[in-house]
C-alpha cells in the first residue's frame, strides 16, 4: 500500500491495524532508541516538551529522549493560557498565527464578582494579558509532542519511568565528592523497549511527571502551607442549541477566560475547541500538515480554516465549555449533600451552582452537561491543590511543573507560571553541558542552588501568596474593586515595556505578576489586616461588612496610605500597560462606593466624541477635569440634560463599532490595515471613525481611554463599548474566523463576500 505525505498517519494505521496508540506515536520519532541520551525527561506533558524544546533549540547537539507513560496525549484540567505561553510558543516554536487552526483564541481575563447573597454582579473587571488560547490538552500535547519530534527530540508514550536514587546521587558519598564529575538517578523503564524494562544511563534528568512526582517524591513528602487550601470541583458541558449566555450577563461573549468570584472562592468558564471525537491518525495528519507548513514559511493565513481542516482530514470538532469551582477547603457544607447529586464531585459542584443564584440562571438552560465525556466520570475533583516539593534540584537533576509544586489553577499558574521553570532549567542545563569536565560539577552545585531558590522560595510562595490575595479580594465587592486594579497597576504595569514577542529572563522572574516585589509588599500589608495571625475574618456564610467593621477601618486607613505611596511611585512610570497606575489613585473612591454607575463611562465618552462639534472638542481640554479619575457623566453631557439609558440605547443602535484611529497624515500603518479590514467587512451600521490626531482634545482622548480600555496605542477598536483590541488583534480574530460572528452577536450586519 503506497503511502502519501498528506494522509501517512491513517494510511500507516490502515496498512497496519496492529499497531496501537503508542505505537503510532512513537514511529513518528527521527533516531533510534539509546541507553544513553544526554538527557532524560519524565513526562510528555506541555511543561516537559517545552523543557526538551527549549534545550533543544539552544544545545541541538544533545540526545534528549522524553518517556510518557499515557499511551497517547489525553484531554485534563488547565485549559487556559495567558501571554507566557504565547510569547513562549512565538519564540521558541513558531508564530502563534498557526495555533489560530487548531486552538480557541483568548484575550486575557474576565472577572464577575458575585455579591454574597448572590443575586447580581456587582463588580466586573475586563483585562487582557495578550494574546493567547484555550487549549485542548489531547490536541496541544500532541502538537508539543509531534514538534518536539519534528526538531530531533525522540518522544516515546506508553512507557512507564522510575529513578533510583542513591547516596551517590544525592551528593553525600565521599568518592563522589571528591570528584569533579556528577551522576544523575538511574532511569529505569518499565516493559520498554522489551519485557521486564531497560536500564537508562542519561547524564541529566528532568522530572516533569506533574502531581506524580516520581523523582520528586523520592526526596520528601510535599509541604503544604500554613492555613486554607483549596479543592476544585468540575465537569465539561455544551452550549445548547439557541442558549445566550450574553443575554444573562453583560459581555459573556468576549473571547477571555471567565472568572465567576463569590465568598468561598471562584469559577471558571472556558470554551474550547474539542478534537476528542478525532482518531489519533487523523489529528497526527492535520498537525503534520500545520507544521509541515509553517517550517515552509507558508503564511498562516494561507492555511485552509478549522472547518477546512476538519473536513480534509476527517477531524471532528465541536466547542464545549469547562466549568468548574475552586474553593476554600474551611468552608463548612451541609451534613447531608444527598439533594445535590450522586458522589462529592456531582454534589459540591452543584451545591455552589445552587447556592448562588447569578451561576443557577446563567448555567440553566444555557450549558447541557456532557457525561461522561472524557471517559469514565462526569465530575472531576481535586482535593488540597497548594503544595511544594521540599527539594525540586539534585545531582544532576531538576523537577519542573507540578512536579515542584503547584497552588491553584488561578491566573493559570500550571502552564503559565511553569513555562518559567522549564526554560530555567533548560537554560541551566546548557549552562552545565558546556562546562569542560573539571568546572561541570561545580556548576552543577551553582545550578542547583539557582533554581531551588527560584521556584521553592521565590515562585510557588509568591503564587501562594497571590492566591490568597486574590481569593480575599472575592469576600466582598468593595475589597474586590480596591484589590484587583492594584494587583494590575503593581503586577503588570512594565508588560509593554519590558516584554517583546518571545519569552525571555523577565518572564521567569515576572511569574505572572507576583514576581515584583512592590506586589509582595503591598499584598503582605493588606493580608495582616484580612488574614491576621489570630485567624480573624473567618467567613462561612457571616456578613463581613457586619462582623469585622473594624478590620474594614483598620483596611481602609492601610488603603489611604498604600494610595499615597503606589500612586506616587507609578504615575511616573506606568505608561505601558494599562493605566492602573491612574486607577489606583482612585482606591477611597472604591472603597466608598457602595453603588455603579448603570451606563459605563465609555458610553459617555462616545457620546462626546460622535457629536462632531468644535465644542466637544473643548470639554475634556479644562483644566478642573481630572481624566486620570472616572469623569461624571455629566461633564460628557455638556449641560445637555442627558438621559444615559436612551442614550446608552442610541449609541449601540447607531455606533456600536467605534475605532479610535490615527490618520494617514501621522502615519499609522496599524490603524490603516485595521479600517482597510473593517471595511472589506461591508458592516451596517458602519464603524464610526474619530481620527484622534485631528481633534483638539487628541491628548486628553488618550488618557481618557488608556484608563477605560487598558490601551494607550492606536487604533483603538470598541464594539459595543468594548475593546476588542488594535490592529493585531483585529486581523488575529479575522484569521480565527471569529470576527464576524463577534459583530454579528453585537446586532451588527455582515455584508462581506463570502461571509
């Protein structure tokens, strides 16, 4: 049977139906089997690959051998990605344009906080954190996998690894010490690649086995922290045909990670693209023919689309929704769970869905449940997640991802923050391969204490730290709009300064926003207020506002006094990011307010800004407005006497795609290939365009809408008072092919060719 290029996978599978998942998996790898790589990695999941790909691309020459024991790559928690993995995947692999085809986009994070009885949000925050996506585990693990094999790396599933560790290994036998050489733990295969298993001499190892820990956990049980843990309870489920989540909350539909934040803790809602239903021979073809393309330069956006994708090489796909709670494991349930369901999965999942009305109507009849989708169990439950290996590097060995420890699936921290801890120790790794073998065993020790340091001491405590920094900011709508523009201003407002399209050293030591020190002290300081040593603000269903009125005075002198010090120190510098350093100065206005405004400022801005008069031009421009502070809505009115709900209703009816652009005459190429899009859109109503360069009141345009959109640079694109992003993003929906159907739920028509 002759096999194509395009279809070798299902040919090979067809040519030879004994062969089984692994099997397959593993013919796809460039070299033979060796007892002697330079470097072993346990685990194939997408922490270990970017390890081997990183070391890879850095040290070619190195025999790197990766063992899985799955027998093929298989669908898990930790779906979402932030800007870490994309900055990552556009360097190291290849520009995340491509990823368009097989992933779903994600613009950052999107956070509801729900009041306590539960009835309404009372607080939103929309932010991004760059572009990036929901993944598929199965699909991206296999990606990583093929990629990795692509490059030279050989990737073997179904085998099983050990270690056996020894005095030797750990440094303390007196023969080795008096060496220069150092000696890594006997790998020992299981039943690979013969009966009764193989012996592996590698001179390096990596234990990326995640909450196994199988090197890890030779060395010590794992440490937890003082305190409240968490558990997180979750299952997979289908919009229904006809079910609009966005009419039951505002904004649903923007392509970010949602965060539902109420007392005990948090949800997440992530959609994704699902390729489960898709025979492993068939996803190897599609993947083969991505990568097979990019490392050809062909342009992504000559690639066929998804749906082309899926017919060409008969992938099945369809979208689902994760949905899933992390909670504080102190809050006390019910005796008795039985109304709730069958088994503690089905049960506190649906005891928190009940228990907060906002999640009950914005789940049913929205999102049907899928049981059983990923195989055995319908409910998926995780108990105690926060913890650390005591030693995470030895002799000739490092521990990254979950294997060194993990704290909550909050911000993402398991891939986000892990990526951190493989290109650390991929770099460390070089470092001692280049080492003649006098200085190697040195370095070794130097490398050790390097990255012990890094991710026991500084990285997982400071993610622990920011867990519950965040988790208190959830207690109570008036803590969560202080505390969330203050992580932003104090975690992230060098991101545009500091960070370009590709992961470097300021990503390891960023760690998502906690890596700064000013966030630790800031965060330390309210903690001794919400989480004193004497265990006060212990909540389990008490109104906080009543029974720790004076911890909340104690909380609003610190907040006066942290508004004097963080605003002085960011004004000056935070002009990147987003201006947060401008919301922070507003922290005695969020901690009074009890009440929102029930039209947005941005609206009021709009309506300003589509009156096209010399006039309006004129009324951000005095003096006795503060633009870095939320303007009344009454300035935006001009002494108009504005009703804001019908002009709320005006504005979405006639503009609800707004560009904030830059004319020809600056020369702004973004904004021109972002109406040059637009256009070629054919919408209705038409998008309205302010050439802010040519207005009078341009500067303070910016200000206004760097501190409302998060974005100082141009264009600007809002639909329906919402930005959607610049230039970039604009185009990365389009080649997504999510961009019409985003403007066509927004009310806008579509008159494209082809659309």
């Amino acid at each position: 049977m002759t096999i194509d290029n395009l279809h070798h996978f299902t040919q090979l599978r067809a040519a030879h139906p004994e062969l089984t998942d692994s099997m397959l998996l593993n013919s796809n790898n460039s070299s033979k089997f060796s007892t002697k790589p330079d470097v072993v990695v346990a685990g194939a999941g997408i922490i270990g690959l970017c390890y081997a790909i990183q070391l890879k691309n850095i040290s070619p020459h190195l025999n790197i051998a990766v063992y899985e024991k799955s027998r093929a790559p298989v669908q898990k928690i930790g779906e979402s990605t932030l800007s870490s993995f994309s900055r990552f995947t556009n360097g190291a692999v290849m520009p995340h344009d491509y990823f368009f085809r097989l992933f779903g986009l994600k613009d950052g994070l999107q956070f509801y906080c729900i009041d306590r009885e539960g009835v309404e949000v009372t607080s939103e925050d929309i932010g991004g954190l760059d572009l990036s996506f929901q993944l598929d585990r199965r699909m991206s693990e296999l990606f990583f996998t093929m990629w990795a094999q692509r490059i030279g790396i050989n990737v073997y599933h179904g085998v099983e690894v050990d270690f056996e560790v020894s005095d030797k290994d750990q440094g303390s036998s007196p023969e080795f010490q008096d060496t220069h050489h150092f000696a890594a733990p006997q790998v020992k295969l299981k039943n690979f690649p013969k009966p009764g298993g193989t012996e592996v001499d590698a001179k390096l190892v990596c234990d990326a086995s995640g909450f196994s820990r199988k090197l890890t956990s030779k060395f010590g049980n794992k440490e937890t922290f003082d305190g409240w843990n968490c558990d997180a309870y979750w299952a997979y489920f289908k919009q229904k045909e006809g079910g609009k989540a966005e009419n039951r909350l505002d904004h649903w539909d923007y392509p970010a990670t949602k965060h539902m934040c109420f007392p005990e803790g948090w949800g997440w809602f992530i959609k994704l693209i699902s390729w489960h239903h898709a025979p492993l021979a068939n996803i190897m073809d599609l993947v083969a023919y991505i990568i097979n393309k990019a490392k050809n330069g062909v342009a992504a956006e000559a690639i066929p689309s998804i749906k082309a994708l899926s017919a060409m090489f008969d992938c099945p796909f369809e979208f689902i929704t994760s949905i899933g709670w992390a909670v504080r494991n102190d809050h006390k349930f019910p005796e008795n769970l039985d109304e709730y369901g069958d088994g503690e999965g089905e049960r506190k999942f649906n005891y928190f869905k009940r228990r907060y009305p906002t999640l009950n109507k914005l789940m049913n009849g929205v999102y049907e449940l899928l049981p059983k989708y990923y195989g055995k169990q319908t409910y998926f439950v995780r108990k105690s997640m926060a913890y650390r290996s005591p030693i995470v590097a030895g002799e000739g060995w490092f521990a990254i991802g979950n294997s060194a420890g993990f704290t909550n699936p909050l911000i993402s921290p398991g891939i986000n923050a892990g990526i951190g801890t493989a290109v650390l120790a991929a770099n460390l790794t070089k470092e001692i391969f280049d080492q003649p073998p006098e200085k190697a065993r040195a370095v070794m020790q130097k490398c050790i204490t390097t990255y012990q340091t890094y991710s026991h001491d500084f990285m997982i405590p400071r993610l622990h730290l920011m867990n519950h920094y965040w988790y208190n900011s959830f207690r109570d709508h008036r803590l969560f709009e202080v505390m969330v523009p203050c992580f932003w201003t104090l975690g992230i407002d060098d991101i545009d300064v500091q960070y370009v399209d590709e992961f470097t050293e300021e990503d390891v030591n960023w760690v998502i926003g906690v890596g700064h020190d000013k966030f630790v002290d800031f965060s330390g300081k309210v903690l001794e207020i919400l989480e004193p040593s004497d265990g006060l603000a212990e909540m389990n269903g008490v109104n906080i506002s009543e029974s720790t009125t004076a911890n909340y005075k104690e909380l609003q002198e610190n907040m006066k006094e942290m508004q004097e010090v963080v605003a002085l120190e960011f004004n000056s510098s935070c002009s990147g990011y987003m201006s947060t350093s401008a919301k922070i100065c507003n922290v005695r206005g969020f901690l009074s307010k009890n009440t929102k405004s029930s039209v947005d400022e941005i609206y009021g801005l709009i309506s300003l800004v589509t009156r096209e008069s010399e006039q309006s031009q004129r009324v951000l421009t005095t003096e006795s407005v503060d633009l870095t502070q939320p303007v009344d809505m009454n300035v935006y009115a001009a002494k108009r006497g504005m009703k804001w709900d019908k002009e709320l209703q005006r504005l979405n009816e006639e503009y609800p795609v707004v560009v904030f652009s830059k004319t020809n005459q600056t020369y702004c190429p973004y904004s021109r290939k972002a109406k040059q899009l637009l256009q070629a859109y054919q919408l209705s109503p038409p998008p309205k365009i302010i050439e802010v360069d040519l207005r009078e009141d341009a500067a303070q345009l910016k200000t206004v809408l760097t501190r409302l959109t998060r974005r100082s640079t141009f264009p600007n694109i809002l639909l329906r008072g919402k930005t959607i992003g610049g230039s970039d993003d604009l185009h990365a929906l389009h080649n997504a092919n999510a961009l019409r159907d985003m403007f066509l739920e927004a009310g806008v028509d579509v008159h494209m060719d082809g659309m």
